[in-house]
C-alpha cells in the first residue's frame, strides 16, 4: 500500500542522496545508504551492506543484507570509528549523488520506503561513479533481510567491469582506506596545474 504522507508521496517524485560508504571493519565491505523518509516521520538513511561493493555489471547479482537506518547527519563523513566501538575501522565516501524516483512492485512510481515494503525497488542513481537503473530485490528474511542488488542493462551497465577496483578511493578527498587510517588530512587542495587532489598531513 502506497504511503499516504503528503510529503513521502512529493518524495517520490524528486531526487534524494546516496552514499556508498567504503569501510573496513571486522572485514571490508560497502555500506549503501539512501536517504528517505522514514515511517518515523523523520528522513533517515536505508542502510545495505555488500561484502563485493557495487558493480556496473549486470550479470552479476550481489547479496545485500539490510542493517539499521543510519542518521543522515553521517551522510558524508570520513573517519576511524575508534576501537570498542560498533564498526570499529577507517571508512571513506566511495561514491555520492542523487537517486531519482523509486519504482515498487507494481512498476509503479513510489516513495522509497512504500517501495521497501514491498520488496522491490528500482532506482536511478546519478553519482560520481555509479550510474543507470539498480535494482533491490528482497530475497528472505533469516537472522537478518537478506536483498540482491544488481545493476540493470541499460547504456550505463559494463559487462566485465569490476569497479570497485578500478576506482577504490573516495570521492571526496581523493584517500585510500589506508590513508583515512594513517590520519593523513581530508583538506581538499587543487593544483592549479594539474587540478589533481592534493593531501597534506596536519
């Protein structure tokens, strides 16, 4: 059923963020986050872990386990959660853009959490390295929702394309993983020759 909320339903018609997150804690993997409105009335982010990362190949289908919603306020944050704490590790901004309107179970245009509920989302994205039609397919819930997420064949899918490898820092500050760790500085400087990202230790 659709969401009768005013403002969920002009949700579904304009362009909110995403994020992949890039974060090594008891193991690499990528947080996928979506901003939307909540059934709490408030805007949060849907959170997906995958192991692999994203892939522009659409012959790969990925398995997606959806965690709790993360607060908005993080959207953008590049950090080391310190030791003791939940996710403990370096994580970075893989990716960031706009999705455009969700499309649910029924091929209809919905709001992103009507869409959740039932099971099926296809989205647009409009990122930095993530482009075209994705799809979220719910696939059971055991311990915990169990998703696939594929990328969809249309002009921005790469048959072959292993992307997290060919693109592994952050689009942000230009970091390594391993730089984000070492606490080298997220200042964002631009060589007037080059237009590289510069970084420079505090």
């Amino acid at each position: 059923m659709t969401n009768t909320n005013p403002y969920a339903q002009f949700l579904a018609r304009v362009q909110l963020r995403y994020v992949v997150k890039k974060h090594h804690a008891t193991r690499l993997h990528y947080d996928v986050r979506f901003e939307y409105l909540s059934h709490r009335g408030v805007m949060e982010l849907a959170s997906f872990v995958i192991i692999e990362g994203p892939s522009l190949d659409p012959t790969i289908k990925l398995c997606a386990i959806r965690v709790a919603d993360h607060d908005v306020r993080y959207m953008e944050s590049e950090r080391v959660i310190p030791p003791g704490k939940d996710g403990a590790g370096p994580m970075l901004v893989w990716d960031i853009g706009r999705y455009g309107a969700s499309v649910g179970n029924a091929g209809l245009r919905v709001d992103l959490e009507t869409a959740l509920r039932e099971g099926v989302v296809v989205i647009e994205l409009k990122g930095e390295k993530l482009n075209g039609r994705f799809e979220l397919r719910f696939v059971r819930k055991y311990y915990q929702e169990e998703w696939s997420f594929r990328k969809m064949q249309d002009d921005e899918a790469i048959i072959g394309s292993n992307i997290v490898e060919e693109q592994p820092n952050s689009v942000l500050t230009n970091r390594s993983l391993e730089e984000v760790r070492a606490g080298i500085s997220a200042r964002r400087k631009r060589d007037d020759m080059t237009g590289t990202l510069l970084l420079a230790r505090d």
